[in-house]
C-alpha cells in the first residue's frame, strides 16, 4: 500500500489497488484451497505446515532459529494426509497457545528472530550440506566461502544502511517497495 500511495499520492487509489491484489491472490489461491478441503477434510487454505511452522517459533524449544521437533506422536496407520492435519491442528493450538501464555517470552523470541534472519547470509552453505550431516567441501573451503558470503552480504547491508535514507528521500515509488519486501520478510519471520 505504502508503494501504491507514492506511487498515485492517493490513498483511495492504493487501498484499491491493494483490493485489487487481494482479490487476485484469493483467486488464485482459491482452488488449491478448494482441494485441500476436498482431499483432506477441514480448511487449509494453502499448506498443510502452517501449524507446525507457527509451533517452531513459538513453542518452549524456540530459539529464533530453524529447528527440529519431535513434540508430537500419533498412532500408527494414520494416512498422510490425516498425519498432516492433525499435526498441523495440534502445532497451531500448541503454538497459539503458548504465545498467549508467555508474552515476554514473545517479544524475546521476536527480537531473536530478527537478529538471526538478519545476523549472516551463509545459510545456503548449510543446506547444501545438510547442516553438517554431510559436506561436499573440506572444513577450510566451507570456512572461506563463509567468509566470502557473509563479507558480501555485510558490506551489502552496511551500504543499504547508509543510502536508504537518501533513497527513501526521492519521491520515487520503486525504493519503498523495495523497503516494504524487507519490512513484509522481517514481519514474517517474527511471525512464524
């Protein structure tokens, strides 16, 4: 909305065109959701992981990173997809619980997940090596491209620092969306 606003300077203009998207995305999204109802049962309006997404980040195991839970069990003989819904169900109760039952404990984990989605950009050294289960480099090859990723994307974030200010001073629309992806990505990733 804020790009749309810069954009046309009229806020009924961009409340519109926001509309507008949404009323798109939600025809897009429209038929997955219409058979995930029919194959599964209950409303998933997109994923089935939403619920265990939401339990990662706010579950007593939280930490502000990526991390694997086995905090839920289920007989045996359960389909997948009933697997996937119950899982789901029970991740977001858990989740949406203990958010409400432990809101300083929130705001910590948010101030967390900022600092470790922002802190360095080597994380596709970590996938492509399982996080450490399996490395196709040596230990000295993976230390260097570390290096090299997090240097680039340091001196990346510290030249944004330095001109968003500048940048958001033109009356151009183009830097506030860009700045509205980054502040959409962070708010995201408090969420979940």
């Amino acid at each position: 909305i804020p790009f749309w606003w810069r954009s046309i300077e009229s806020w009924r203009g961009a409340l519109a065109r926001a509309g507008a998207f949404a009323l798109l995305a939600a025809l897009v999204i429209a038929p997955w959701s219409a058979r995930n109802l029919a194959r599964s049962g209950p409303f998933v309006p997109i994923a089935a992981n939403f619920g265990i997404d939401l339990y990662l980040g706010h579950s007593p195991h939280a930490d502000g990173r990526l991390m694997f839970t086995n905090d839920f069990a289920y007989p045996r003989g359960l389909s997948q997809q009933e697997l996937q819904v119950r899982l789901n169900r029970d991740a977001a109760r858990s989740a949406i619980k203990y958010a409400a039952t432990h809101p300083l404990r929130e705001v910590e984990l948010s101030a967390r997940k900022v600092y470790w989605l922002y802190y360095s950009d080597d994380e596709g050294l970590a996938w492509n090596d399982s996080h450490g289960a399996r490395s196709p480099f040596r230990e000295r090859v993976r230390a260097n491209l570390a290096l090299l990723s997090n240097g680039y994307y340091w001196l990346a974030l510290v030249c944004v620092i330095l001109g968003v200010r500048a940048w958001l001073s033109t009356r151009e629309p183009v830097p506030l969306l860009l700045l509205s992806v980054v502040i959409y990505w962070t708010i995201m990733h408090v969420a979940f």
